[in-house]
C-alpha cells in the first residue's frame, strides 16, 4: 500500500492511496450551504488502463471515516490515463464543516 499519511489519504482503488496531488477548487451557492470540490488528478498513479473500468468511487479517507463521490471523469489516451476529474457534493452547512475537516487534514499531511 502507497501511504501518503497513514490516517489520510484519497483513494480510486480500496486500499491503495493516490499519491499524485490533486487540483482543487471549491465552489459554494450564494446562501453557503450547497456546494461541491472539484478534484483533478493529472496522470494518477493507482488508475490505469487495466482497471479504470472498474473504478467506482472516490473515496476520501481520514480520522473521522470516509466520504466518497461517485462523479468521477476520465480522460484516456492510447497509452495512458490523462486526467481524473471528481467532484464531491455537500448539500448542508454540516456536511460542508465535515469536508473542510478531511481536506485540512488531507493538507496537512502532505507537508
């Protein structure tokens, strides 16, 4: 198993955590409590041609336990994986605290 930190990480394939740092952009309703994150991985490292079909979910793991999204688009060439793009949805101000948590931890384990 890859480990970015061993109690945060992303996740294509159950077990096996994405070591390719995301792109992520947030965006928030007016009134602040729907919104969604907009991951984009550039060449990931757990997805491939091999089993891209069988990805199902992104899973975003930590401390507290696991969200997941299952909006994910793939970008594929011949050869290889492009891009992934996920995006993860939040429809209250309580889910939206809960992601800031996963994505605070996320961030503080890459450094």
């Amino acid at each position: 198993m890859t480990d970015i930190n061993e109690n945060v990480a992303i996740q294509f394939v159950k077990g096996k955590n994405e070591i390719n740092h995301p792109e992520i952009r947030l965006f928030r309703n007016i009134d602040g409590k729907k919104g969604k994150a907009v991951y984009k991985f550039y060449k990931p490292t757990t997805i491939n041609l091999d089993n891209y079909k069988s990805i199902q979910k992104m899973y975003l793991i930590d401390e507290e336990g696991e969200l997941s999204t299952r909006k994910i688009d793939l970008s594929i060439s011949e050869s290889h994986i492009n891009e992934v793009k996920s995006t993860y949805h939040w429809s209250s101000e309580k889910e939206f605290e809960r992601f800031m948590r996963f994505a605070e931890r996320y961030e503080n384990s890459l450094n």
